[in-house]
C-alpha cells in the first residue's frame, strides 16, 4: 500500500509538471520559482536568529557585566561538541564553508546541492552561534537558501543553467534577508558567486531579493540588524583619512585571509582524530572568549556599542563581563587585542567541529578596525577630526571589500545596513581601497581561494567560466579496442576493424598503460599479410604524446591538445591504468556548443 502511494503521488507530480509546460512558460515558472526561492530564504533567515537568539538569552541573561563569567569557558565547548554529534550521526556530511561549497556546486556538480542542506547548517549554526561560537549565521543561510532553489529546480527537473539560476536566488535573498538589503543580495550574487547578470537572471534574482527582504520586515518588524544615526557629516578634508583607512582595512584583510588558511592548516592535520580537533578548538575558543567575551557568537552587540557610542563612556560599555571591566585605559589595547583574535576564535569554532561563516567575522572585525584605526587618529591629532563612529562603519565596508574580493558589496551592504547612504562616497574610497591592497598579495577571495588552487573557479570570463564548467568524464570515451603487449598482428587487425578510434592502448593484464598503436603509422604492414605474424603490439606500439590525468582540469587538457596537437589523448589514473581517451573533436564540440548556450540572453 505504501508503495502504490507513493507511485501514485509520482505520477499526480509528473501530470502537474507536463501540466506547467503546457500553460506556463519557462521564464514565468523561473519567476515564480523565484518567488518561492525568496520567501523560504526569508523564512530560514527568520528561524535560525530566533533561535539563536532564545539560545543566548537562556544562557546569558543572568551575567553580572562587571565581572568575567567562569561558564564562558564551558558554552563554547558543549556547543561545538552538540555541533559535531549532530553533524557526525545526523547529517553525516561536511556541512562546514557554506559559500564555498556552493561555489563548488556551481562549478563541479551542475549546480546540485543535497537536500538535507536546506535545513542542517541552519540547525547546525544555530547551536554553534548559540553557545557562544564565534563565527556568522550568514553563510549557513546563504548555503540554505541556495539549497532551497537548487532542490526545486532538480524536483522540477529543469537544467543545469536554470538551476545555477536558482542557487543564485537562494544566495541573493539569503543575504538580502538576513540584512533587509534588496540590492546588497544582488550584488553578492554577481561579485562573491561569479553569475553573470545577464536580462535573463536578473528579473528572478531581483524578485528573489524583493521577496525576501518583505517577509523579513513582516517577520521581524523596521528594525535594522544594525542601528546607526549620522552626527557628523562626512567633508572632503577626510578623503586622505578615509584613503589610509582603505589600505589599513585591506591590511587586516589579508591578515584575517592569511591567518585563517593557517589556522584551517592546523585543524586539517587532525581531520581523522575528531576529538583532538574539539580538544584543540573547544580549549582555544573558550579561553578566548573567557578573556574576551566580545569574541561571544556573532559579536552584534558589541558592533552596536562602537556604531553607536559617542563618549569614553559609552565604548568602556565593550569591555563588560571581562577582566578589564571598568579598567578605561584598557579600551584601546582591547579593541586591538580582539581585532587579532577574533580570527583564531573563527577559526577554532569551525575547525573544533562548530558550523559557521566568515561573513560575521569579516564585519565584526571591520568595525573593530575602523573605530581602532580612527581613536588612533584622533589620539594623535594626526589631520583634522574623524568621527570614530562613521570610521568603524566604513571600516565594516573595508574588511568586508577585502576579505571577500567583493567592494560593491561591501559599499551597498553597509549603506543598506545602517541608512548611511549620507556616507555613500567615503564607503566606495575605503573600498575600493582596501580592495586594491588586498589584490596585491592575495588574487582570490577567502570563499573561492580553495577552488581557485584546484582550478574548478567560475568567474565572469567566459571561456575560462565554459572550460572550468564542463566536465571532463562526459568527455571521455570509454569504449575502447585494447591490446595485450604480446599479440600478433593478425588478431590487432580484426581490433583494427572494430575501433571507433585511431589509436589501440596496449594494456597489461592489470590494464596499466604500456603504450599505444597509432593505426595510421601501421598501414605499410597491414596489408601485408606474409608478416602477420612476425610483429606484435610490443613491436608496433609507442608511447603516447602525451597522457591526461583523470583528475586534470579542462583547462589543461586543452592546452595539452594545443601543444601536442594530438586527435586522441589516454586518460589514466594514479597508478596509470587506462581510464579511457579523450577525442579532440568531441572536445572542442562540447566546448562550441556550452560557448553559445552561455552567450545566449
């Protein structure tokens, strides 16, 4: 009975399907699949900070602010521990680096995320950011909503670049309704996840922003993630002011970049001993935020303070619940000491086993770098007078450009934040100054750095965006005529008749590559049949050109066509056994055909 019920719910799916083809177009279900895309995001977004929330108001809610607080050394740990139980026995996947995974999908996996993505990072990030983890919601939901439009897309059945169309819906209203920034979500999507705007992807992902930014108000009200009320006006005199903050922004950017892929290299080497990974993480975490508590999740409130402090007083608020409580002199070596460590708490939070981004970190360390670098500043009366307040948002902007190689993003997201559109031309100065520092040393952005090294990174040029896309096993021909290395010619002349190929592989019996009989350079004996059997395929055979690994990048198969000017290649695994061959025309046919599917609007 189970089964008929379910064959019967297949089969209602497949009529209302072939229903939808008929009376709906195919851009009008992409927008209302968009629709859909928008609102869940929006929903996820709503859940995982209430949660978030609940959780931190339980635990926290009874702290004395004048005081360090002894339980900051236990939440950290039995988060991160809740964390990689549920994702050890439940999930059962790698959840972790959200971002980069979808930027994985979209370029090695047609666009596919799993199903259980749509919920575990939001469950998974929840109870990390809850217990005091030091990372961001931001990139869980961003996995989340990308989930969500990929999942449909693949229910519906509908392509590869239909559902790459999709996973950026579910990125742009992620983002634009965890901030309420319709055109923050836009942006991200082209800067950070590489797709292309053209007319075609713009309208869904525009609705998909819309929507999600909507149900968020409806959901959660005006209130902004961010308060922050201009008093100063921005004049021209900052401009060298706002230009060196740039360069300082991008300075901790790379800081931040560099500091992270080392500590990520640490946790790495103790992939397979996960209680030594929690042991490691759990231990630096909690000592840090014991020492200093505003390193507590996503760090939001201590965000507010400096956006919103006017006087010595107001910033003193930052070191509540910590060793240097009521201690003034403390402010500013605090603020650098947290600027330097935020990084490793980040990284001890995901490498012990926690679930969560890096988009958080980056504004949270922004803004601790704009106020750091402006109290400074003014200290020293270095140039007229810099608001600290302005500086810290604009400084949110700078890490933000830097970290994420992405300065229109940082420009809008902050704007939208906060209402600071009167700071819009010193936010495009500081970022687009931190992004030229941070592009010197570092050409890859910390989300698609990983990808970058493996040659699997979409980016807006097209002919590298088709060769990273296509896939090299869809090329392969596996439907070969082998030879062993001692048989004669008047059996290689009946495999002759049955190849598709010009070339046989000569294989041993372990199918390891030994060389290959190009049939064109055969044909003076061939036809000879008095020397059938005075050769055999160790005789006749030579080595390849060249030969392919079966973990190469497309981009490097078609050099090595170029070079060697080869028809066929042999692809081979680790230990050189033949995995099949590559032809050339099929190639670069495939390679024509993605060119015009990309290039059409």
């Amino acid at each position: 009975m189970e089964i008929s019920t379910e064959t019967a719910h297949s089969s209602l799916f497949t009529r209302l399907n072939e229903w939808r083809k008929t009376h709906i177009s195919e851009k009008m279900f992409v927008l209302i699949l968009a629709f859909i895309v928008g609102f869940l995001s929006a929903v996820a977004a709503f859940v995982l900070h209430w949660i978030i929330n609940q959780i931190v108001f339980l635990l926290t809610s009874r702290f004395n602010a004048d005081t360090s607080n002894w339980l900051y050394l236990v939440y950290p740990v039995v988060g991160i521990y809740l964390t990689s139980l549920f994702v050890r026995y439940v999930v059962k996947d790698n959840i972790s680096h959200g971002i980069t995974r979808i930027l994985y999908a979209i370029s090695s996996n047609k666009s596919r995320l799993r199903s259980h993505n749509t919920w575990s990072s939001v469950i998974a990030s929840a109870i990390t950011i809850g217990f005091g983890g030091s990372v961001g919601a931001e990139a869980p939901i961003v996995l989340t909503g990308s989930a969500i439009g990929s999942n449909l897309g693949q229910l519906f059945r509908l392509d590869s670049k239909t559902l790459m169309l999709l996973v950026g819906c579910g990125a742009a209203g992620a983002i634009a309704g965890i901030f309420k920034a319709p055109i923050a979500g836009l942006v991200f999507t082209l800067e950070v996840l590489m797709i292309d705007m053209t007319m075609t992807s713009l309208l869904p992902i525009l609705v998909s922003c819309v929507t999600a930014t909507c149900f968020t108000y409806i959901f959660s009200g005006d209130a902004a993630l961010f308060t922050f009320h201009l008093d100063d006006d921005w004049t021209v005199q900052r401009v060298p002011a706002c230009i060196l903050l740039g360069v300082f922004c991008g300075l901790v950017s790379l800081y931040f970049i560099r500091a992270m892929s080392f500590a990520e290299g640490i946790f790495a080497r103790f992939s397979t001993h996960p209680h030594i990974k929690l042991l490691i993480g759990g231990t630096t975490l909690s000592l840090l935020i014991f020492l200093f508590p505003a390193l507590f999740g996503e760090g939001y409130n201590s965000i507010n303070l400096l956006l919103n402090g006017k006087t010595e007083a107001d910033w003193n608020q930052i070191l509540n619940n910590s060793l240097f409580s009521g201690q003034q002199s403390m402010l500013i070596p605090y603020i650098a000491l947290v600027l330097l460590t935020k990084v490793f708490a980040t990284s001890a939070t995901n490498g012990g086993g926690g679930c969560g981004g890096t988009f958080a970190p980056s504004l949270f360390i922004g803004c601790f770098a704009g106020f750091f670098f402006s109290h400074l500043w003014n200290i020293h009366h270095i140039g007229v007078y810099v608001p600290e307040k302005n500086f810290a948002l604009m400084g949110m902007a700078g890490v933000m450009s830097g970290v994420m190689h992405a300065p229109l993003t940082g420009i809008f997201l902050i704007a939208e934040l906060t209402g600071g559109y009167s700071l819009f031309l010193p936010l495009m100065i500081v970022s687009v100054s931190s992004y030229l520092t941070i592009s010197i040393f570092e050409p890859h952005s910390i989300y698609s750095s990983r990808l970058a090294k493996e040659g699997k990174l979409i980016t807006h040029h097209t002919d590298h965006a088709v060769l990273t896309l296509m896939q090299l096993n869809a090329v392969i021909e596996r439907d070969y005529q082998s030879v062993p290395p001692d048989m004669e010619l008047s059996q290689i002349v009946h495999k002759i008749s049955r190849s598709h190929s010009s070339v046989l592989p000569v294989l041993d019996a372990a199918g390891t590559l030994l060389g290959e009989i190009d049939i064109m350079k055969i044909r003076n004996v061939v036809f000879r049949i008095e020397l059938y059997h005075h050769f055999t395929a160790l005789q006749l055979m030579k080595e390849p050109v060249a030969t392919l690994s079966d973990q190469a990048t497309t981009t490097h198969v078609m050099r090595i066509f170029d070079q060697t000017h080869a028809q066929w290649l042999p692809v081979v695994d680790a230990e050189n056994r033949l995995k099949g061959y590559i032809s050339r025309q099929r190639l670069f046919t495939q390679y024509r055909k993605m060119v015009r599917d990309m290039s059409e609007e």
